[in-house]
C-alpha cells in the first residue's frame, strides 16, 4: 500500500526534485521488503506484486518527467 500511495505524489509532481523524492521512497521500501524476503518473513508473491507495483511507478514517473520536460511547470495538470 505503501507504493500504492505514491501515486497521487507522482502525479502531482512538478519538479524533477519530486519526481527523484518519490524513487528514493520507492527504493526505500523495496529494500525493506527484500530484506524481509530474504530472511524469509515475506511470501514470493507478496514480493512479486513489489515489482509489478514498483514497474507501474516508474511507468508514471516516466510520463510524468515527459509532461514536465512538455509544458511549463504552471500549466501541468496531475
């Protein structure tokens, strides 16, 4: 849920300050929940929806870079 929340933060953005705020967060908890794997106090599939969570974050934050590099930051629309 956690990466879920920043969602909305991704497409609020509007600086690439933001946008590098929220992939610091996104490594952060990844590497809270790899750590739990490897010990083994996470499932595979809790681990595998992660990545499929993190890979449509970074999805976001790609389009959103691309809609920050488009328009001047005072018209962008989340």
């Amino acid at each position: 849920m956690r990466l879920y929340a920043l969602t909305d933060h991704i497409s609020r953005a509007d600086s690439e300050a933001e946008l590098a705020e929220a992939e610091r967060r996104i490594d952060d908890i990844l590497k809270g929940e790899l750590q739990k794997y490897a010990i083994g106090d996470a499932e595979a599939t809790e681990t595998a929806a992660m990545g499929l969570a993190t890979h449509r974050l970074e999805h976001l934050i790609a389009q959103r870079r691309t809609a920050l590099g488009d328009k001047p930051a005072s018209t962008l629309q989340p």
